[in-house]
C-alpha cells in the first residue's frame, strides 16, 4: 500500500513563504512575500489531518473545500486542485494574498488547536492559482447560450465582478458601471500593491472583458444616468457600490491642511503605481515623503496606510488606536509586519484636538483606558483624564473605517430602502432591495465587511437573479402568446 502522503503536521513543521527583508521591502510595492516552490506547497499541503470535520472549510464565508485541494497538491495533482479550489471561489489567487486567514480558515484549523501549528492554507491557495495562470489552466470565460435578458452592475467590486461572471457565463448580457477608471474596487484602488500587486486583479478584469463583459468605467450613476434609467436598459440590476463614506473625527482643527483621508491617500498611491499622473503627489498633498506621520485607526486601512507612508518615505509613522493590541479589529500578521517596517504602534490612544494654523504641525493625545464591555462585547475605551500630551505631525491620515453614501440621494431613487445604518435594506429570502428588480449585495448590505464575504454575497445573489430573470422571461412569453 502507498505511504499516505497526508498527515506529516508531526514531523513536518509549519512553515510560510519566505518574507523579503524589512529592509528591502519597505523601499517598493512589490509583495512582501516570495511564493512557494512546487516541492514546499506540496511538502506543507501534506501537513492536513484530513478532519471529518473541516473547520477551516466551515469557517471560510466560501465553504472552499480546502482539505480536498490541500490533498491534491501533495499528491503533485496541481491542476485538479486548482480546477476545485476554483468550483467555489472567482478570485482565489486573491483572497489567499488578502483573506485575514489567521481569522477565518488557518484560525480555525484543528491542527492548530493541538500545538502544531495551522496549515499554511492562504499561502498554498494563492500558489495553485499562480501556477494555474502560469501554465494556461485558467480557461477563458465562455458565455452561455444568450438568454436574450440583460443586466446591469453597479459597482466592478469583488461582489458586482463575481456576479457579472456568472452571469455571463448563464447566457445574460453583462454590462458593469463603475464610477472609477479601472474595475476592481478597493482591490484595485483601496489594497496597496504590496498586499496585493495590481496585475493580479487586471488579468482578472481583462478575462471579463475577454468574455464579453461590457464595462462602463468612468460611470457615475446619479450623473450619467439615473437609477431609474439603468432599470429601463436592463432586465434586472445589481447595486453593489460597498461603502466609501469615511467615517471622520469630532475634534478642534480636524479641517486642517494636511490632515487627509485614507482613501485619498490609497487611491492617489495605487495610481502613482499605475504610472497615471498624480497632481496630489508632486505637490506633496498626499505624499510621505520626508513627514512626521499619524495615522488614526486600529483596522486592515489604517495598516495599509502605515505601511504605504513608510514606502513613500515618511521619516516616522506612529499609529494611534484607542484600544490595546489584543483588541485591534485589522490582522495581527499585519501589526507584525508593520512594526518589522518601522512602524511605531501608540496603543491606548485618542487625538482631541489637532494643532496649527496654515497647515497641522501635531496631535493632541489622550492616554485612553479599557472600561466595561459594550453593545459589541469588546471593552469600551475611555479617556484617562490628564493624561494629554502632544505629538508632532506634518500629516494625519483619518483612518477610521466606512459608512454607506446615501445611494437614494446619489441615484436619485427615493423608492430605494435604507436601513438605519444607510445600507440597503433587501429581503433576505430573495436579495431583492423595495424596487422591483434591483437586487444588491456586498458591503452595501452587510456594511464594511471582508472581500471574501463580497464574493459570497455575489455567488448567492446569481442565483436569486438568475430566477427573477428566468421568472420574468417566461411571464413575458405568456403575455405574447
């Protein structure tokens, strides 16, 4: 009987890919991190205990079925584990470079639970699909036989592309609307490259396109058509924008020059690293270089934005977050990262106020202390009277997270239902919003969430579409006969 290539967790260590040095990383936006070869993907696949139960698959928001292709690639079965990793997921390649898998499936993992360390499953992920692309496996996009039914996206975001892609290949006409220049949402504008390279998502979009996906790019519904109108074109539409509404701070001097948002500050960079001109950077408005750096927020933006000042030459970046360590919301192995680059974590912090006439020169500080749970379980911060001092700054970026815009204002479709947190209220039954229709998906329903969850919202609101659509084609056909 043949060895068993599985179950090696005991005599095998844990190992990820290597990290470039701090050193050399923080000079580019290249990822951090070298892919696998063939033998260590293998050598590390082999680590899986095969569960009964996988909790890595029950924890991923995309039930990928990971102990199976962890299987296939230590059996050297390459292609077949890249053909099922990617039965489930449109963007595999991405989510194992993005997915805050020390949360999800490597947290979840039951060899980890025992002390041997969590299969490195992002890592083997990201090179099935890598080495898929490299060797021609990933097939083109065919569309199915045409239905004669078009729909429309709002939004070229992981959930508006997911759904686009399965839906063209069902046999709709696909036409996406995105109010910026490249498709990909915060995957192309909002993760910095070092995170995730922008080739990466491009040869994604560009196989839409390739597949007959059309695309509006430069679109802003509200100004080049109305909600409304898009409803006209198409048979259904899917609204699918996430939230970029910036969460701000109250304080004195929050208006400030210099004083940014992180988005702005993301955005401007991910251009730059297109080669498009960039006013806000030769300017320096929205550039590091050569600044004392404060960056307000505890999540996966406020460490893209510490890590992105770094590379652009800040000479410090301090990171202010109200709460401790052990309660950040953004990913610990980017706390670590960050801190290997030269970021200097302030834990237990708060601005009150923001210093300086023309232009912030500092941040006023209050130490904060940990009080009783909140509403959310987490212990709420509060401000240790006396302890203010102050902190130099000649930028402050705001990075506190996102809330939705107001889409009926903005589309012009009072009719849409928002619930009272802005985001749109669907029937959870059917993924439909009050307009009869228009379905929506994403962080625009769930709030700001995980790209992961996008694309599951995606995947699930094909298949309430493709019914309302099939539904409406035939009352169509009983109505002309």
């Amino acid at each position: 009987m043949a060895d068993n290539p599985m179950l090696k967790f005991v005599g095998t260590g844990q190992a990820y890919p290597e990290k470039r040095s701090a050193g050399d990383r923080a000079d580019d936006f290249m990822e951090i991190s070298r892919s696998f070869l063939l033998e260590k993907a293998e050598e590390q696949a082999s680590r899986c205990s095969q569960c009964g139960v996988p909790y890595c698959a029950t924890h991923c928001p995309l039930h990928n079925h990971i102990p199976d292709w962890l299987r296939l690639t230590a059996e050297g079965r390459l292609r077949e584990a890249y053909e099922l990793s990617n039965l489930t997921s449109t963007m595999p390649e991405i989510c194992g470079r993005i997915c805050p898998q020390d949360r999800l499936c490597e947290g979840n993992c039951v060899i980890e639970f025992s002390g041997h360390g969590a299969v490195t499953i992002g890592s083997v992920e990201k090179f099935i699909t890598d080495t898929a692309w490299k060797e021609g496996w990933v097939e083109p996009l065919v569309p199915g036989k045409p239905l004669g039914q078009s729909v429309g996206v709002i939004g070229a975001g992981p959930a508006g592309l997911t759904t686009a892609e399965y839906l063209r290949v069902a046999g709709y006409e696909v036409h996406v609307y995105d109010r910026h220049d490249r498709a990909g949402g915060l995957l192309t504008y909002g993760i910095p490259g070092f995170k995730l390279e922008k080739d990466v998502v491009m040869r994604r979009v560009q196989r839409l396109k390739d597949g007959g996906i059309i695309f509006h790019e430069g679109f802003e519904v509200g100004r080049d058509a109305s909600l409304e109108e898009l409803r006209g074109r198409h048979d259904a539409v899917l609204i699918a924008t996430g939230v970029y509404k910036p969460r701000d701070i109250k304080a004195p001097g929050v208006g400030a020059a210099g004083v940014v948002k992180a988005l702005d500050f993301l955005t401007a960079s991910n251009k730059a690293g297109f080669g498009d001109a960039v006013p806000e950077h030769e300017d320096g408005t929205l550039h590091a270089n050569g600044k004392k750096v404060v960056v307000i927020g505890g999540g996966d933006t406020a460490m893209d934005c510490v890590r992105t000042a770094i590379r652009q030459g800040a000479t410090s970046v301090k990171c202010l977050y109200r709460r401790d360590r052990e309660n950040m919301p953004g990913s610990q192995r980017e706390v670590q990262n960050a801190e290997e680059e030269g970021v200097e974590f302030v834990w237990l912090s708060a601005p009150i106020a923001f210093e300086g006439t023309e232009h912030v020169t500092g941040v006023k500080v209050t130490k904060m202390r940990l009080g009783q749970p909140d509403a959310s379980g987490r212990r709420a911060p509060e401000a240790d009277p006396g302890s203010e001092y102050s902190m130099d700054a000649d930028m402050v970026i705001k990075a506190l997270g996102y809330d939705p815009e107001d889409l009926p204002k903005l589309f012009g479709a009072e009719d849409l239902s928002v619930t009272r947190w802005g985001t749109l209220r669907v029937d959870h039954k059917t993924m439909m919003t009050s307009m009869d229709g228009v379905f929506a998906a994403g962080d625009i329903v769930r709030g700001a969430s995980l790209v992961v969850w996008a694309i599951r919202d995606g995947r699930d609101v094909t298949e309430h579409m493709h019914r309302y659509l099939k539904a409406k084609a035939a009352a169509g056909e009983r109505q002309a006969a």
